[in-house]
C-alpha cells in the first residue's frame, strides 16, 4: 500500500462519499486507530487470494479474518485506480460526517450491484462523536495507561454479573496482572443492550474489580465463531493484553494467552462463588442464564442480589424496562383487502383508550401519499417503503412509543429489517400475519385493484402477478374470512397482553 498520499482540498470536495456499513465503520474505526496495524487500509483482491491460500496477506503478514468494503457498483463505477483524481473515496459516519479518506488501489466485482474497493485510509475531521468519545483510546494510548508486567484482557460484551467478576478477580489474582476491560461499542449494541447502556452497566460493577483500566472499543462480528475470537484475540494484543479471559472457544494470537476458566457456582451454605465440583448439588446454586436474565426484566421482577450487584441490575432494568413500559411496534402484513387496516385502526383506538403511551398509526396508504410519495411499486420501492415505515416505527418505539403499520410488505427480507430496526432501538416487534385468503381479498375489493389487475389494467398487484412470501415467523396468525374486526381487534390485544406488552385491563360493560 502506498505511503506519503498526499490529497489536496479540491480534490477531498470533488471526492464522491459513501457511508460504509455498520460493521465496515467498525474496521474503520480500527485501522484508523492502529488496532489493525500493520493492515493500513481495506484489503485488495490480492490481499483476499493470499490470505484464502495462505492465511497472509500479499506482502507476507501473517492476518486472521478478511477486512473488506464494499460499495454500490454504480458508485464504484465512478472510481479508477489510474486516475489520480478518481480514486479517492470520502468514507463517512451514520449521520453523513467525513470520518476518512480511502486512496482506492483496487475495484472489483463482488456480486450483482456490489463491488470491492481496497486501498489506505486516512483520517478527516477530529475522530468521530458519540456517547463515551472519552473511552475510545487509541491501542497507544492505552498502552501507555498500563503498568509494567502481565495484562489480563477481558472483552465485556454482556452486563458483568457476580460469576463473572468472580472469575475476573480470580484470574487477575492468580496471574498478578493488572485487567484490562474492553466494552464492545457500536451502532448494533451488544447482548441486547444499546453499546451506551452496556458501558453504564460494566462501569456500574467497577467497585467489584480488581484495578483495572477500562476502554470502549469497536469490535465488529464475524459470522462465525473462530474468526470472531481470531479477530479479538488480535485486537486485544494490540492494546496490550498478554492474557485474554474467555467464555468461548478462542484462539490465541501471537504472544497472547487464552484462558478458558472453570464453571463457577454459588454456594448457599456461606454466600461465596465457588468452582462449581467444590459445592455439594443440594447447596448449590448455579448462574442465571441470558434467557432468565432478560425474562426477570421483560416482567419487571427484581434480579437476585445473590447473583448481581444492585448498581448492575439498576442499569439492566433502566435499559431494558419491563415490556409493558418499553416502545413497541406492531406490524401487520397481509394482501390487500385483508382487513389489515381495520384492524391496525381498531388496535390503535384501543390502545389510546388505555392511555398507556402515546400511540402512532402508519397506515400504508398515508405512508405512501406522506412518507413516502414518489415510490413505486418495483420490488426495490417496495423495500424502500417498508423500511421506511420500520425507521419510523423504530424512532416512535425508542422513545417507548406504540407504532402500529399496516403496509403489506410482500417481502420476508424487508419485514426481517424492519423488526431488526425495532430491536436495535430496544423496543419490541409483533408481526401479525392477517392471512385473509386471495379469494376472500378478491370478494371484498373495495378499491376495484383486483378487477382492474384480472383485466390487465394494472400491474404489479400483489397476489396476482407479484408475490406476497407469507410470513413463517409471525407472531400472530388471524383470517378474517370468519372474523368480526372486534374479534380480531381482541386477538392481537390478548397476544400482547399474555406477552407482557399490555397490562391486562378490566373489561367495561
């Protein structure tokens, strides 16, 4: 990769911009910073062939997991590695800031409508904002912050509950290190928390650590496991880790140990954490799952003390609020004339009734007239129109609002990224299919669409010559062939209910 590139102003404001994918800002983040030294920018395609053969990139460095961009074909087309003035690519954050400048060494065809681009990056601007700026040093940095001696790394992807900071303590007392804690921090959150809460909720247990230095670093996901630690056990030895503390399966990377610890449990007869085979069963109580964790918060019930420290569970239950008082978006899919609306209007009405939140309804022919007015009706704006309904539901829920949306959202892979949007804003997703059959959708027809498609007058009309992917993960299935509104009105209001979304309410007469 070149070094010395220099870029003049006019061409940083003629340069074209792309805003990489969360987990693509996340490597960014890191080569900008040196935690991926000596990888000095995103590969090429020669780095990718050597590193599949040889486990190496092309200049012979020795490097675990494949680090890549990729961009939209009709930007890359734009770019040239032999032009000076088109091969320089602004990389920007979530909301549109310059973060870095890529010199494009190499584009290359990934898939249909994607290309690769590789090449060195540089910083623009001061380094980013953000909640916790302050905790985003630099692996310089924060090498510099430890004392001499063994380095005892622990990656804090989930809440540190009292099994946990038992086997901290115990390691860093047996290696005599001093702890590093790395909190995983990102547009994605981590182990269901936003990154700004799981920050608070590792800080909050700081009291029970040993001495120890504390950072937010981006660590992106691989898809499996192995590349995963691979990549962590990288990262942490570019911050100074000599020992990394696992829960997993982990591969140590050069000079760096991994330690795999024993299963803790607590003992009843004297309110210690022990090693698991030390306790006698009958006194014996083992950790708390993630499943029991969240369900305890889901229903507003107090975490043990026995197994979390009470500062810890005071910013789990601040994050995770129980369900009846967090945001919530209820999504119903079904074709056209399937009572959808009627329904999502009766659900709303009801909802306000009770006075509980504010409640917002995103019926799909406002939404196509207001929000989202010039799409068609391809496949492409249909995507467009439903995540844009699922953006705006999510921004109503963050905010521990009720969005209900009845689009009909034909496409599986749109109504999935509509309910991760729900999700990373920490709020729940109900998908009701309303799964009136096409006959019966045809029979009502108020709008004359179907007549109109069967003549030929209309194209693109779902359920007739465009598909609608039924739904195989909703939460609610209701046909109103037989159905009264009323009666599916009280269906989607008793899920939400006995799922803990809606306090149960005594019926007026």
């Amino acid at each position: 990769m070149s070094n010395g590139w220099v870029l003049p102003d006019e061409v940083l404001r003629d340069a074209p911009a792309y805003t990489p994918r969360p987990a693509e800002l996340a490597d960014l983040e890191l080569l900008l910073t040196g935690a991926y030294a000596p990888l000095a920018g995103f590969m090429t395609r020669a780095d990718l062939a050597s590193l599949h053969r040889r486990g190496r990139l092309a200049d012979g460095t020795p490097w675990p997991v494949p680090v890549t961009l990729q961009v939209p074909a009709a930007l890359a087309a734009g770019l040239d590695p032999r032009h000076p003035d088109r091969r320089t690519l602004v990389l920007s954050d979530g909301e549109g800031a310059p973060v870095a400048a890529l010199e494009v060494l190499d584009v290359w065809t990934a898939r249909e409508g994607v290309a690769g681009v590789g090449g060195p990056v540089r910083r623009l601007g001061d380094g980013g904002h953000g909640p916790f700026q302050r905790l985003r040093r630099t692996p310089e940095e924060v090498r510099a912050l430890l004392p001499p001696g063994r380095v005892l790394g622990v990656i804090a992807d989930r809440p540190l509950h009292r099994p946990q900071l038992a086997q901290i303590a115990h390691a860093a007392r047996t290696l005599g290190a001093h702890l590093l804690v790395m909190i995983p921090v990102g547009d994605d959150g981590h182990g269901g928390l936003p990154s700004e809460a799981l920050v608070r909720a590792v800080f909050a247990a700081r009291d029970r650590m040993p001495p120890a230095t504390l950072v937010a670093v981006p660590l992106p996901r691989r898809r499996d496991e192995i590349s995963d630690a691979l990549l962590r056990a990288r990262i942490s030895a570019a911050y100074g880790v000599t020992h990394l503390l696992s829960t997993g399966e982990s591969f140590s990377g050069p000079g760096l140990r991994v330690l795999v610890p024993r299963e803790l449990a607590y003992d009843n007869r004297d309110g210690q954490w022990r090693w698991r085979d030390d306790i006698p069963p009958r006194n014996r109580r083992l950790a708390l799952s993630q499943a029991e964790i969240d369900d305890l918060l889901d229903r507003g019930f107090p975490l043990p003390e026995w197994h979390t420290p009470p500062a810890v569970a005071k910013e789990l239950s601040r994050a995770r609020p129980p369900r009846r008082h967090r945001g919530l978006v209820v999504f119903l899919t079904g074709l056209s004339g399937s009572g959808k609306s009627t329904i999502a209007r009766g659900l709303a009405d009801l909802l306000r009734e009770q006075g509980e939140r504010t409640v917002t309804l995103l019926d799909g022919d406002v939404v196509r007239r207001e929000l989202s007015a010039g799409l068609g009706f391809s496949k492409a704006d249909r995507d467009a129109n439903v995540r844009r309904i699922g953006w705006v539901a999510a921004e109503i829920a963050r905010h521990r609002g009720v969005g209900v949306c009845c689009p009909i959202a034909p496409y599986a892979q749109a109504r999935a990224t509509a309910r991760e949007m729900a999700l990373a804003a920490g709020a729940g997703f109900v998908l009701v299919h309303v799964a009136t059959p096409l006959e019966v959708c045809e029979q009502r027809d108020r709008k004359g669409l179907y007549a109109r498609a069967r003549a030929g007058l209309l194209t693109g009309m779902t359920g007739i010559d465009d598909p609608y992917e039924e739904p195989t993960d909703a939460d609610l299935v209701v046909d109103t062939t037989h159905l009264s509104v009323e009666e599916a009105v009280q269906a989607v209001m008793h899920l939400l209910t006995e799922t803990g979304w809606v306090e149960p309410r005594l019926q007026s007469t």
